[in-house]
C-alpha cells in the first residue's frame, strides 16, 4: 500500500509539475500507439545497429541485478542466518551508498574519466561486488562488499549517455522506453534463473550446496557486460554525433 501511495504521487508530481522538456516546434503531431509499447520501442534498437552492443550491456547489467530482489532475503537467511531487521539494514546502506554514488560522485568522475571509463568503472564494480556477495564468508564481509558493490552505479548514466549520442533528439524518448523494456524482459527472467538456481544450490538431492551460486552467476554475467561495453562503449566523434535539430 506504501509503494502504490508512493507511486501515485510520483505520478501526480510527474503530471502537475514536472515541466515538459522538448519545445512546441519539437514534439509530434500525433501520439503513436505503435511505438508506445515494449515491441515497438525495441524497434528502435534494431534500426540503430550501433546501439545493439550497448543495449547487450543493459540487458547483461539489468540481468544480473534481478538476483537481489529475487534471492537476498533467501540468501542471506540462508548462509547468514539474518533476521529481518539486519536484511532491512543492510538493503538500507545499499541504497544510501547508491545515492551518494550517484548524486555526489557522477559528475566528478564522468568529467574526469569519461561515459566510456565510467561504464567500465561501474561493470568492473557490480561484478566484483557481486563476486564479493557470494563468496563472503561472513555478514560482515558481505557488508563490507556493499562499498565496492555502490559504484556499479555509474554504470547506466554513461551508458545511456553514449546510447542517447547515437540517436536524433526526436528518438531520445523512444531510447529511454527501449532501455526499460530491455529492463522489463530482465525483470521476468530474472527471478525465474535465479530462484531456481538457488533451489539447486541447496538441494541436498543434487548433491551440491553452493548458497552463493545464483550471485556468482550474476556476477558472471556483469562480468560479460564489462567485456561488451569494452568494444563497444566508444564516445563518438564530433562528426559523427547526431544533429540536434
């Protein structure tokens, strides 16, 4: 009830005050029912072949961070024996680092670094915290793996500044509604893999318990990202940036 509350304000903020960024001159004439849906906005991917790389990072990234909502309460009952009040705790630190993260240390580190080195800065995080979620042999290790885990947060706001280069101002909100079904296709999959994954890794029946399998393979996973976004998050050119009008 507390989220849907949440979510109707954010939609009565969205529509009473938040300020409509494109220009009159900017906007279409008509509302298209054709590209306001998942399909349609994956579209938009396979008319760019330049962005099929970059949208295989979004997709590995979103992926792998299906794994938390999926398994953590599991996971770390599982191996940590937590109790409700320290798995609140520590999902609260996760994202309080997120947020200094991204409203502290972005603008500092893309100016000094670049989309491109903050990409690969926020896949070499997520994968390395990833590794050290699975792998901690304690919850202290575990929580200490969040302050590295935090800068995989850099991640996204390069990436879809590279992506948003590569299209025409008129395509930036079909790019963002892409970006979001690559995140949706994510969100259905997820939970399935790695809820299933993790019953295996517990199953005395297998003959296997590895509590911390379905993290490494999110791991893995972001792990690919990083080698993906290596050939393939370029800056463009001045050239060959898109016009703006």
């Amino acid at each position: 009830l507390v989220a849907a509350g949440l979510t109707a304000a954010n939609w009565l903020y969205g529509f009473f005050v938040l300020p409509e960024s494109l220009p009159p001159e900017r906007r279409v004439a008509r509302f298209d029912w054709k590209k306001a849906n998942p399909v349609g906005a994956l579209r938009l991917l396979q008319s760019h072949h330049e962005l099929l790389g970059l949208a295989a990072v979004v997709f590995l990234f979103q992926l792998a961070h299906t794994v938390l909502p999926a398994i953590f309460v599991l996971y770390t009952g599982e191996r940590y024996h937590w109790t409700p009040s320290i798995m609140g705790l520590t999902m609260a630190l996760t994202g309080a680092l997120g947020i200094v993260v991204q409203s502290f240390l972005i603008q500092p580190i893309v100016k000094r670094v670049g989309e491109r080195g903050a990409v690969l800065i926020g896949a070499a995080s997520g994968a390395a915290g990833f590794l050290i979620y699975a792998s901690a042999p304690n919850g202290w290790v575990y929580i200490a793996g969040t302050v590295v885990f935090a800068f995989n947060g850099l991640l996204m706001p390069g990436l879809v500044s590279l992506m948003s280069q590569r299209v025409g101002w008129n395509e930036q909100g079909q790019l963002q509604g892409a970006n979001q079904s690559l995140q949706g296709i994510a969100s259905t999959l997820g939970p399935a893999l790695f809820n299933g994954l993790f019953a295996l890794a517990i199953s005395n029946g297998a003959g296997l318990y590895m509590p911390g399998l379905p993290v490494y393979l999110a791991s893995a996973l972001v792990f690919c990202a990083l080698l993906t976004a290596m050939r393939t998050a370029q800056p463009l050119k001045a050239s060959e940036l898109m016009s703006p009008g």
